[in-house]
C-alpha cells in the first residue's frame, strides 16, 4: 500500500497530520492556451487537509524544533504568517497539544484570519502598511512575542531551512515520481523562498538540465534581487502568500534560472478563469503561478513538460479574488467614468431579503441583525407594496426588555420610507441621499437591496474622474 508523505499508509490515518502530502498532478487542458502546444501540470497543493502547501513545512518545522529540543512539551507555538502557514501550524498544534499565536497583517483574507481562529490559535493582527523595520510589523511583532513568552518557539519561516527542507524531502521527490522523472521546466512564486527552493534543489538533484523560473509579484523585491544581486525598495501589491519585503534565508536565488514578473490583475484574472473552465480552484497565488508558466510554455515544443504549483485554495479568497466588487473597488476590473456612473454602479452583491407586515419580529430581526439586511424592507402582505422599513431602535428595545418576539408582528414595527433609489440615478444622488443617514434602498427588477456609507467608501473609488 502507498505511504503518505509521514510514513503512514494511505487509507486510514491515524491523525490528520498523516493526511499531508501526496497530493494530486492535474494536467492542463489542451486549448486551455491556444499558444501553448507543450504539456502544463498543476501539482493541486491546496488538497492538503489544511488547504495548502504549507502543512508540508509546518509539520516538518515542528517535528525538527521537537528533535533539536527547541519545543518541548507544554510550549508555544509563536508564528507570523500570511495565513498558509499559520493555518497548517494550527492544524499542528491541535493534533500535537501546543498553544499557538498567528501574527498576521490585516490585509490577508477574513476568510484566512477566521480559518486561523477556529483551529485555536491565538490571532493578533498587525498593520499591512508599515516597514519591514517598523516594531509593528508583523514579522517583528511575532519575534517580540516568542521573545516574552515563556516556553515558546518561534519558526521564523522566512529564515529557516527546515521550511525549505520540508519541500525537499516531500514535495520535490513527488513530483518527480508524479512525472515518471521527466520535466523540462518548473515554475513557482516565492514568498519565504522554502517551496520554490526545496523543490528546485530536488528535482536539480535528478536532473541539472531542469529549469527552474521563479515568480513575483509587483512591489515585491525578490525578483530584482535576482536579477541585480541589490535589494530594491518594495512597494504594494495585493496577491497573498508571495512576494517579499526582505530577502529570506530560507529562498535560495542560486537554483533559479529565469524570474517572472505578473502583475495583481493578471494573476486574479488567471485564477478566476481556472476555476470556471477547469474546476480547479485556485488562490491568487495559483493564477499568478499558472500565468507564468504559460508565458514559458508558449516558447516550448510540443513534447516539453511543465510543472507549476497550486498553493492553496479559492475559498480562502471568496471576499477577494473571487468578489467582483473587491476587484472592481480595487480597480481590478475598469473603472466607470465618472460623467456616466450611476447608483447601479455602486451598488455591492450582499445578502437581500424582504419581510412581510404579518411574519414574526423574530425573523425581522434574524434578517437585520444575523444576515445583515439593513435597511431591511418590509412589504405588505396582500398588495406586495412596500410598507416601510424596519426600525431597529424600537426593535433594540423590544429585545433589551426581554420581548417574546415570536408574538410580535414584522408590520408594527415599520418606519416611513423617505428614500427610495433606482439603479439608473446619477450616483451623486447616492451620496446626497446618504448624507444624513446610514443607509437607504434600491429598487431592483425583484425587489430591493440597500446602497450604505460603507458602500460608498469602497465604491467610489471604481468611478474615473476626468484630470
């Protein structure tokens, strides 16, 4: 029987730790890029039971820490992450008995943040937009934490080799034996250095013809480093899990040959399209990894083989990459020029309800409070016209008395509505009608949602403004 990456034979697992590695190699359609004649494989990380790559180096970090006497029993976990290798930390911390603090910066997903909390870690998060030398920084605020902490171990991914040596000794020989020992080029993004670099050393091992192309995003400062042996200044950029502020120890630029710069917008776009056409979803970090790898396999004969990396999975970035509105309030996708904008514009897919005048307070208030429909219109039952829309303070005030709300009626509980706005108002009317209150409706073809201050804050900025 197979063994997993642990030793365990694949069937039953003793833990959920024995489940990690062998994952499987998909091969890219053909057609999927009509330039490219030459087979793409994509090594599907994010079917690790954690959601990616990084339960390989979790598992291993922690196992060589317990061996070298760093964690002993009773100690703490102290981490910074982008979220991957938190999680898997996690994930190992719960099977092995250690408490554990995830330092992380407040851009990543609230999908990532959330997944991180309910495996049991102590979450704290940092600003994004400080310096790499600045006390708040995420990587400096874990150290400061391991630091003060009795008992607690600090992996420093980003410089320990152990990272690159759990890629090393699982996911490179995999993939070699995935592929029967035959693959031309491998193409992977970098954030500590530890997948791109374990992998590499391996398959170079086996075969020193392999080209090994790393990826980056915009902003961050690897790919020059690379390129000119300086370190450069780093600037934003918004696809997670890759790209670095400082050169990590645990990358080693010496194993690669060719680098790859894919802009935020391209990599989300690439994702987005892997998902529809393939089925194979994929985090941002994946499409930028695949949107190299066909720019290198476009340049290759038909009997070429590439390899590239699927990190983690989509569903940690349903708020992000697979929103619409993100993309479009983060100018992923055009801007409306503003001379022609309309209240459509700014409107944001968000959860939409309607309650009639006869149904319980009870489900008023579920729809308001727990689904967040405000403001929430209430309808009348036999005309199906709008009555009102829901009062939250006399609502509040029913609840804080202790109220049996399944007796009370949604209808006598509705305010006058004031404002009603269609989709193809010009959106200035949108900021008007928003200047003395929270939220108002929109009429849609079925119904209503509601436009809101928060909407704005993030819709405006899609709208093009003649210089």
């Amino acid at each position: 029987m197979e063994a997993s990456a642990t030793g365990s034979p694949v069937g039953i697992c003793d833990s959920i730790l024995d489940a990690i590695g062998n994952t499987p190699m998909v091969r890219l359609p053909q057609g999927f890029d009509p330039e490219v004649q030459c087979e793409v494989l994509l090594k599907l990380e994010y079917l690790n039971p954690g959601g990616s790559t990084k339960d390989r180096i979790a598992l291993h970090m922690v196992r060589e820490a317990e061996r070298k006497g760093l964690l002993k029993p009773g100690g703490r976990i102290v981490e910074c992450s982008s979220g991957n290798t938190g999680a898997g930390l996690c994930m190992v911390a719960a099977t092995l008995g250690y408490d554990i603090t995830i330092v992380i910066p407040d851009k990543m997903s609230s999908e990532k943040i959330a997944a991180i909390r309910a495996l049991g870690a102590d979450v704290v998060v940092t600003p994004c937009n400080v310096d790499i030398e600045d006390p708040m920084h995420y990587t400096k605020v874990a150290g400061r934490i391991a630091e003060e902490t009795p008992g607690a171990w600090w992996p420093d991914q980003y410089h320990n080799r152990d990272n690159t040596d759990g890629h090393y000794y699982s996911t490179g020989p995999e993939i070699w034996e995935q592929c029967g020992g035959k693959l031309d080029v491998f193409v992977a993004g970098a954030g500590t250095g530890g997948t791109i670099s374990g992998i590499a050393r391996y398959l170079k091992e086996q075969d020193p013809a392999v080209q090994v192309v790393g990826v980056d995003p915009p902003g961050s400062i690897l790919a020059h480093y690379w390129e000119t042996g300086e370190v450069c200044e780093s600037g934003p950029y918004a696809v997670e899990g890759v790209g670095e502020e400082e050169v990590p120890r645990a990358w080693d630029p010496q194993l690669i040959d060719a680098y790859k710069v894919i802009e935020d917008g391209d990599s989300f776009a690439m994702a987005r399209r892997l998902a529809a056409e393939t089925g194979v979803f994929a985090g941002g970090s994946g499409g930028m990894n695949l949107a190299a790898a066909l720019e290198v396999a476009r340049g290759l004969p038909k009997e070429a083989r590439v390899v590239t990396i699927v990190p983690d999975y989509g569903k940690a970035y349903l708020s992000k990459v697979y929103s619409e509105d993100w993309l479009r309030d983060f100018h992923y996708l055009p801007q409306v020029p503003a001379a022609k904008a309309t209240v459509g514009d700014l409107v944001h897919e968000k959860n939409r309800a309607t309650v009639y005048d006869d149904e319980t307070l009870a489900w008023a208030v579920r729809q308001a409070g727990e689904r967040n429909v405000r403001p929430l219109a209430i309808l009348n039952r036999k005309s199906g016209l709008l009555l009102g829309i829901f009062d939250e303070k006399a609502a509040i005030h029913q609840l804080s008395r202790g109220a049996d709300l399944e007796n009370l009626e949604a209808g006598d509980f509705a305010l006058p509505v004031t404002t009603i706005l269609q989709l193809a108002q010009p959106w200035h009317d949108a900021v008007t009608a928003l200047d003395k209150v929270e939220g108002v409706l929109v009429q849609l073809p079925d119904g209503y949602t509601s436009l809101t201050r928060q909407d704005l804050l993030q819709g405006l900025k899609r709208l093009k403004h003649d210089s």
